[in-house]
C-alpha cells in the first residue's frame, strides 16, 4: 500500500511541509523544513481527474467519456483543480440565455455547426 504525504492538515487545513526526509536503500536521513510541491495539496478527487485528464491528453470529450461525467462537470473540475493550483480563472463574458444554450450544446458536440447556425438565426 503506497501512503502520500498529507498535503493540508487534517486538523487545521493549513498547508503541511516534510520535516524528514530518508532514503531506505542507504539509510541517509535529511531533516529541515520542506515544501511540498502545489500537487501534493490536492484532494484524491482532484489528483483522480488530473490523472484521467492527462491519460486523454486533455480532450475532453474523451475525459467526459473516461469519467461518465458530462462536459460542464469537467469543465468544472478542471476549473477547481486550476484553482486548487492557485491560478485565478478569467470570468466567461456574459452570453445571453438561449445563446450560450445553444453555444454549450454545440461545444459539447450536441450540435452541429449548420444545427447551431440555423438555432441561432431565430
């Protein structure tokens, strides 16, 4: 069984650091205050889509498939991993209602470009 290092403390959820670090072949220890990578501080949900997303090379239609998930779930788990990593996302402009429908429907592949074109005519 493989153990991680805990990356936030399950009593505060501040951020932990390794204060020992050993090597079991040959026994060298090394103590001090060391930073965990940004990784290590993801939840076991987060590290699980990194892993699916990366395996798919980052199509998400193929992460979608992956997961079983629909395409706003792993937008919106890319976007809380994105985040979890510290980089602030830029707010979407703001797309009228039966637009952005009809523009999610087709980025999902729901729809066609001439079926999109022809909704958006209306």
């Amino acid at each position: 069984m493989t153990r991680e290092a805990l990356g936030k403390c399950p009593a505060c959820g501040s951020n932990t650091e390794v204060a020992k670090i050993s090597c079991k072949d040959c026994g060298t220890t090394i103590e001090g205050r060391f930073h965990l990578c940004k990784f290590c501080r993801l939840t076991d949900e987060q590290k699980a889509f990194i892993d699916a997303f990366i395996k798919c090379r980052g199509n998400i239609k193929e992460v979608e498939k992956e997961l079983g998930v629909s395409y706003p779930t792993v937008k919106n788990k890319l976007e809380d991993v994105a985040s979890s990593l510290g980089y602030k996302s830029e707010p979407e402009p703001e797309i009228p209602g039966r637009r952005k429908e009809v523009l999610d429907k087709l980025n999902s592949g729901e729809l066609t470009v001439e079926q999109a074109l022809e909704m958006l005519k209306d």
